[in-house]
C-alpha cells in the first residue's frame, strides 16, 4: 500500500480546498462581481454582502440611483448579524440626519466589535472607505489618515471613494485644495456613474475651477447626478433653473427639483422650496421639460459658495489636522474626461408615474397608488409591477389575490427586478 507523507497530505488537502479557497478571494472583493450577484448573495442572508448594497444604495454605486430608504433597510439587515459595512453605513445615516450621539455610537460598535478592521488590513475597498468616513466623521477628525483609506479604497476601484476624494481636493476639506487632483478623481467617479463625481465635475465646469467654464456641459453633470436623485445637485439643479443661471429659466421645472430635493432631507431645498413655490403662484408660468442651453452665461457664485460653506460648516465643531506630506500626482490626463452626453437620461414618463404611485402609497392611498402603478407597468417599469404584486399580495386597496400578486412578481423578475424573486420565495409559503 502506498503511504502518503506530511507533505502528499498538505498537497491533498489544497487540491480539495481550492474552490472553496477561491470562493473566498471572489467574496473578498464584490466590485469584481456583478450587481446580481450581489443581490442574491444579499437576498440569502449573507452580512457582508447586504452590507455592500446599503453602501451602493446610499452612494449610488454600480449605476444604481442614491436610495437612502433602501440603504437603510439594507444596512438594518446587516446589522443586526453585527456586519461591519451595514453597521458603518447605519452609522453614517444618522449623522446625516443630525442625530450625533446615535451616529458616534455606531460607529464605535463597528470599529471595536466587527471585523470591520481586518477587512480594511486585508485591502477590502469598501471596509476602507467606511474606515475612511470615520475618520472624517469622528472627532478629533484625522485628515491624513482618512484619506490614506480613501485613497487605497479609491485605488481598488470604488467610485464612491474616488468622489469622496475629490470633493475633498475640490473643497480643500483639511487639506490644500487641488483642483487638478479633485478633477481627476472625480472624473474617475463618473466614469463608474457616481452621482457625486459627476456633481462635483459639472461644478468644476460651472466656476472654471480647473477647467474652462462652460455651462452647457456643467449642466449635463449636473442633472445627471440628480437624476440619480442626489440631492445636492438637485438643490443646484433647482437654484440655477430658478435664477436662469446657465440655463434658461424655469420656476416650474425649478420647484420640482427642490422639492425632490426637500423630500430627501434637505433643509436648504425645503427653504427655497417655500420661496420658489409663492413665485410661482404668482406666475404665469407653465411646466416646460429639461433643455441644455446652446449657449454659455455666467453661474452665480453664491452657489458654489453656499455649498463649499455648507460643507466646510459640518467639520468646523472638530480639531482637523492638515494632511501636509499626504502624496499624490499633481496632474490628471486629459483622457480622464468624458463626454457627459453618454449619461443624459431625460425624464423617463414611466419613472415618473412611478414616482406619484410611491408618493400616494406612502401616505396610505393605495387606489391611487396603484392608479399609477398600473399606468408605469403599462410601459414595462418593473419595480411598478413589483408593487401591483405587493397591493394583491399584502390585500392593500384591493382584495388579497396571490394569483394576481404571483403575476406581477413573474413580469418583474422577467424583466430583472431580483426583489421579486424574494417576493416570489414568500409568497409560495403562503399558497403551499
């Protein structure tokens, strides 16, 4: 008989272990995998993957739009399993709704009671953007060490990183300003459909800061970043239309941005919202849709201003140390700008509809809800299907009809909505 030594044994059992091996390197690193997978790594209950969609949901990663309800929803989940990621974006929530002593606290229980750390010493990119943010949010707020994370998490290809850094050099948040690498990162950014990369480069447009002015192509970033509802360009967005600063002007068009700008937290929209709203009532004014103007005028710059304020106003309560040897090239290549047309998306009628059968859903008005829901899934939006199912499944304005639930949850999954496939798995507990 053949006897195998210490080494034959070792070599065996690698052989046995190697796809479980490589199923650890993949689970390392989700931005290699694809948004579906994600998903339905998150849908089967895995922390760290639910994690991961809180953190796209909350920053618009992957090309989704920024969705703070589902980032929560996400992050709620992953927490509750002690997940680091879910814990440091549940965190991050909070701060930003003002609640600091809720926001500090979590932050602590994912530094010192998740292996939030190890994840960052391994070069997981997410795990060090979120080391990053704390850091920044924490006080005393660490500048150098933030964005020695940020920048290792922005290297390992995540958008939200490389936006955060350049708003960053855009800002001059605790460190010089540097246009030229705050362009650079954020063009980076918006080559992967962040929300606040492409923000920041139609700012950078807008002033000349590090580019040529040029309001035709400011706007462009600018609106594509609020169509992925991210509410700071929204409220830009609002204010330029409002004021007819390099673009032409439209009070109606303005209030619909601030208002969805209002609708996400944001104090500043709802205040202008209020002005904005009386004017409009005094006009004669009709709704016109989203046009970019052929021709270029001046951006006010008590926009820019408000918003570079605003920014630096949030760090002004902590001790902020100056990142004086923090490296970095000091140039961007002229290739890492793109053409923003590539992600025009003009208001899409059947996203719309959408959006007034979730508004009258939220307030309990569910025939009216589904009113609309019927008219978005007339022109195959999926996540209206998805809702249909949900007014048949739960018996919410209509009578509970799993039939026609499963109907609507089969057209939203054949279209690709993942979270009719969860619907779907429940709702055949309930006929078995």
């Amino acid at each position: 008989m053949f006897k195998k030594n210490k080494s034959g044994k070792v070599l065996f059992l690698l052989f046995w272990l190697s796809p479980f091996l490589c199923t650890l390197a993949l689970w390392a690193n989700p931005l290699k995998e694809t948004l579906a997978t994600i998903q339905e790594k998150a849908f089967n209950g895995d922390a760290y993957y639910q994690g991961v969609l809180a953190l796209f949901h909350k920053h618009g990663e992957y090309g989704l739009s920024v969705d703070l309800e589902e980032a929560e929803r996400w992050a709620k989940m992953a927490s509750e399993k002690k997940g680091a990621l879910g814990l440091a974006t549940l965190a991050a929530l909070e701060l930003e709704r003002g609640n600091v002593p809720r926001g500090r606290f979590l932050y602590d229980e994912a530094y010192l009671h998740t292996n939030l750390r190890k994840l960052g010493n391994k070069g997981d990119a997410l795990a060090l953007f979120c080391l990053g943010m704390m850091e920044i949010d924490n006080p005393p707020a660490n500048i150098p060490k933030a964005l020695r994370h940020l920048e290792e998490s922005a290297a390992g290809g995540f958008a939200s990183a490389q936006a955060t850094l350049g708003m960053i050099y855009f800002t001059g948040i605790g460190t010089p300003k540097n246009s030229s690498l705050a362009i650079k990162w954020c063009s980076k950014a918006a080559k992967s459909k962040s929300p606040l990369g492409m923000f920041y480069l139609g700012m950078a447009y807008s002033v000349g800061d590090g580019l040529p002015m040029n309001d035709e192509i400011a706007m462009r970033w600018i609106h594509a970043a609020a169509s992925r509802e991210l509410a700071m360009a929204q409220l830009v967005l609002g204010m330029k239309l409002a004021q007819g600063d390099g673009i032409n002007k439209n009070l109606a068009l303005a209030v619909q941005w601030l208002r969805r700008a209002s609708q996400k937290g944001s104090a500043d929209a709802a205040l202008q919202l209020r002005r904005y709203e009386n004017l409009l009532a005094r006009s004669e004014l009709a709704p016109a849709s989203y046009q970019v103007p052929s021709t270029q005028t001046s951006f006010k710059e008590n926009i820019s201003k408000s918003i570079s304020t605003d920014l630096n106003d949030k760090n002004q309560s902590t001790t902020i140390k100056i990142a004086k040897n923090f490296k970095e090239p000091t140039s961007f290549d002229e290739e890492d700008l793109i053409d923003p047309k590539i992600f025009d998306e003009p208001e899409d009628e059947a996203k719309s509809l959408l959006n007034l059968g979730l508004q009258n859903y939220k307030l309990g008005k569910f025939l009216d809800a589904k009113f609309y829901f019927d008219k978005s899934a007339a022109q195959n939006n999926p996540v209206a299907m998805r809702h249909l199912g949900i007014l048949f499944f739960l018996g919410q304005g209509v009578k509970i009809d799993y039939k026609e639930a499963t109907k609507h949850f089969d057209q939203a999954t054949s279209l690709g909505d993942l979270d009719s496939v969860r619907y779907l798995r429940i709702l055949k507990q309930f006929k078995d």
